[in-house]
C-alpha cells in the first residue's frame, strides 16, 4: 500500500546548511500565516486517578496545558515551522514545576535532577538530544543547539554543559530544580524500594509512579512534521541511567512523510519496543490509522512485554492519536477547528475554540 506523501521543504535542507552558525530562530522556515495546523501536547501519563487529584490540582494543570496550547497556536497561526512551536511549547511546560520536565523534575537516587531532551525535524530527519544534564534551564533548546549547532545527535552530562554553556544557553544553580514535593516523592520511592528489596523490575512497576514527562508533535502550515520531548526520567533512577526520552525512534521521532511521536511511560520498555519509530513504520508499511499504529504498539506490543505509558501522534494528514495504557495521561491539542485538554481514560469532549 503507498500513502499520500506530502512534498517536503527542500528549502529547509538548504537553509540548515548554509546557517551552521545562525541563532535556532533564524534556522526556522516560515510557513504561510493562516495556513492549517496541528499540534499536540503531554504531560506525561501514569496512575493519574480522579479521586487522587484535587478539583484545584485539576485546574491547574488543564490551565498549564491550555497556555501551551496557547503558545503554540499563536505560532502556528502566524506560521512558524512545527521545530519552532515544539521548541516553544516544549519550554512553557519545562517552566512549570508541575511537570517532571526542567524546573519540575524529579531526583535521582543520588538526590540530583538529570534531564533528558530530544528533538526532531521530520522535513529531513535531523535530530538533537541531551542527557543527564544538571544546569540547562532548558534542555529541549539545548537538544535544539545539539541539531542546530554541532555535527553530533546527542552530547550527554558534562560534555552537554559545556556545549551549552558555550553555546551561550541559559545555566542555572542545581537548586532551581529543588522542590518539596519532588523530594518527598524521592523519599517516598527509596523507602518503598527498600521494603521490596530494591528489584530493578518492582522499581519500574511501582504503582505509586507518576510520570509527567512533556512532549509536542506537530504539523505546519508548510506540512513538515516535528517532534520533542523532555523529562527529568524517572524517580530515583541510578548509575546515571538514560531512558527512551532522548533516544531518537524510542520516545522521540519525526518524518515529515509519515508521522510524528512524543512518547512518555517507563522508558525501557519504549526504548526495547522503539515506540516512537514503529508507530512511523508502521504508517509507512501498512494502511493503518495513526490511532491504530499508535494503538498497536501501546495496547498491544508494549504491554506484551510489561511497559506502561502512553504516545502523542500526528500524521502527515494532521490527525492526531492519543494512545495510553496507564489510568491517565495529560494531553491536549489544537487545530484550526478545535481544541481539547484531557487528564483521564474516556475524557473526549473538545473544547471551544480559542479565537
Ligand atoms: N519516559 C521517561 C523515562 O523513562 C519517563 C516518563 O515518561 O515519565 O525517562
């Protein structure tokens, strides 16, 4: 079966080589303003119970996804290129401590926040991506200069600050990343892994894991295709362990010809399964709908092997796939025509449109 392949920016190549040492802005290709879009958002997926979160919890958290939302349609309409609304809307979220991604991130068993980045320009399948980096304010800009800025995919802890320091990106001290509630939760975990002997398979199935990993897939208005994703991985995470989020094809991937993923859930397994590559395979080969792509491999092959969590999705079409086999996941997207935020299993109303 073949599927409609739209034609990819050829600009796009062109300007990425002659701007090797641009800003990320000005790599962008602008798309005509007023043009159709879609972009999709998490904020991770994991035991999210409506009886464990609070009406206030609930708002806040649908407000943080509707500002990103916000963002990105801003951009969108006026025509940004789907790398730079990712980016964007990718930094809203990093910025909020609600979100284990930047300023929310948990702690690592050693009592430290170690982020992970990547990100992906399906026009021509340019990557960036950043791992255990502790003083980027923002590693979803630093995975960006890695793509931009260097002839490398991914740099990884002090070699990624120093490039990011060089490169002139916002440092921070350690303890912006420092919260109460991401410190109980470390307390919480270690004290838990102690009464189950600490087996690294109960470690990955503790059913008190909340993940709240961030993640944009999203299509311009010149059609090319872009995905990133962030996260500060999982709680109490040892030996300088890497999971799924930076690693082009497992939780991040994009082919302007076929689909875009963010994916969020226990990283092993995503990167065991690679998740986000087989959903875009799986458009490419087959006559599946993105849902069902998406569906296959988060309700059928992950599970199969005992992983939890869930993908955003968006074909070369635009349709968007929400796929996720823990109680929740934060999500949302928009398009010209409509809007939706949801936290729970069933929740499907959209919302009015913004404008
Ligand atoms: N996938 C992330 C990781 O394994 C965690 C998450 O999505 O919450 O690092």
């Amino acid at each position: 079966m073949t599927r409609s392949h739209k034609p990819l920016s050829t600009q796009f190549l062109g300007l990425t080589i002659l701007c090797a040492s641009c800003s990320s802005a000005a790599l962008a290709q602008d798309c005509p303003a007023g043009g159709d879009y879609a972009l999709a958002i998490h904020g991770g997926a994991g035991v999210i119970l409506r009886e464990n979160l609070s009406a206030e919890r609930d708002a806040e958290y649908r407000h943080a996804l509707n500002t990103a939302l916000d963002i990105g349609q801003d951009k969108l309409t006026a025509g940004a290129s789907a790398l730079d609304v990712v980016e964007a809307v990718i930094i809203s979220l990093e910025n909020d401590e609600k979100f284990n991604a930047g300023k929310g991130a948990v702690f690592s068993d050693a009592g430290i926040n170690e982020l992970d980045a990547a990100i992906m320009d399906g026009s021509d399948r340019n990557a960036g991506a950043a791992a255990g980096v502790t003083t980027v304010k923002n590693p979803i800009t630093l995975a960006r200069a890695v793509m931009d800025k260097s002839d490398h995919v991914m740099l990884q802890s002090q070699g990624a600050e120093d490039f990011a320091k060089a490169q002139g990106l916002e440092i921070v001290d350690k303890d912006y990343f420092y919260s109460h509630r991401r410190w109980k939760q470390l307390q919480a975990k270690q004290a838990r892994l102690k009464q189950q002997k600490g087996s690294f398979n109960r470690w990955l199935e503790d059913p008190q894991t909340k993940y709240g990993t961030v993640g944009a897939v999203v299509k311009d208005s010149c059609g090319n295709l872009a995905a990133g994703t962030s996260t500060g991985g999982l709680t109490a995470k040892k030996f300088g362990r890497v999971g799924d989020t930076p690693i082009i094809g497992a939780g991040t991937y994009a082919d302007s010809r076929y689909c875009a993923v963010s994916a969020t859930g226990t990283g092993e397994f995503f990167i065991r399964a690679t998740v986000a590559r087989d959903i875009c395979a799986r458009q490419e080969f087959t006559s599946e709908t993105i849902q069902q792509s998406s569906d296959h491999l988060i309700h059928k092959t992950l599970p199969e092997m005992g992983g939890d969590g869930g993908i955003i999705a968006i074909d070369n079409d635009g349709h968007i796939a929400f796929s996720f086999n823990t109680a929740g996941m934060y999500r949302g997207s928009v398009t010209p025509k409509a809007r939706r935020v949801a936290i729970f299993k069933g929740e499907t109303k959209a919302l009015p449109h913004k404008k």
